[in-house]
C-alpha cells in the first residue's frame, strides 16, 4: 500500500493503480486500497468516480473517518458544497480528535459561505 501512495505522491498514476488493482486483488474487503483509487480519481479531476470510489470505500467500512474528509474535499471540487458539509461533519463525528479537525472545520465555514 506504501508503494502505491508513493506512486501517487510521484504523479505516477498508471503505476500506482496498477499496484491498487493487484491490492484490492489480494483482498477486496480491505478499505486502504480504494481509498488510493479514490485519491487517483480526485487529482485527475476525475470527481464522479472519485466519489463513487469513496462510496465503495464507506460500504467496506462505514467508520473510516480519512474516507469521509476527503470525499469532501472531492465533493467540494465538484461545486456540491452541501454534501460536502455532510461528509466533513461525519469526518468530525468519526475522528473529533484527527490530525484534520483545525482543517475540517474551517473547510466547512468555507464550504457554508459556498451554499448561502
């Protein structure tokens, strides 16, 4: 998994899915690789199927706090700022002591501007 976030650090995205694919191979009930998936789709700009792989991510594990912050950030690229709000609330929820809170919090008053 180490490997493909560095793939993805690199820029090298057909490396990186490469090694996700052979990952969620492996073990497809794992959330970490879709979440790599997820993130390749998101710096793509790829926004619909990067959403759509959060979705998948949250259906393996419905309390993976990373999947919900950064579904919102996704979903807040994609101009659908109110479901952006949702999701950075459930991230809050999940993980009120992350290493994103001071960041999820000012995202939301940003993205609250964005729905007025």
């Amino acid at each position: 998994l180490n490997i493909s976030s560095a793939y993805i650090f690199l820029g090298k995205y057909p490396e990186a899915t490469s090694t996700i694919n052979y990952l969620i191979e492996l073990n497809n009930a794992d959330p970490r690789p879709h979440l790599n998936t997820a993130l390749i789709l998101q710096v793509q700009k790829k926004y619909d199927e990067a959403i759509e792989a959060y979705e998948r991510v949250h259906k393996l594990d419905a309390n993976y706090s990373q999947a919900y912050f950064n579904k919102a950030i996704t979903l807040a690229a994609a101009n659908r700022y109110a479901e952006a709000i949702t999701s950075m609330e459930r991230y809050l929820e999940l993980d009120p002591q992350g290493p994103y809170v001071k960041r999820a919090r000012k995202k939301i008053t940003v993205y609250q501007d964005q729905v007025k």
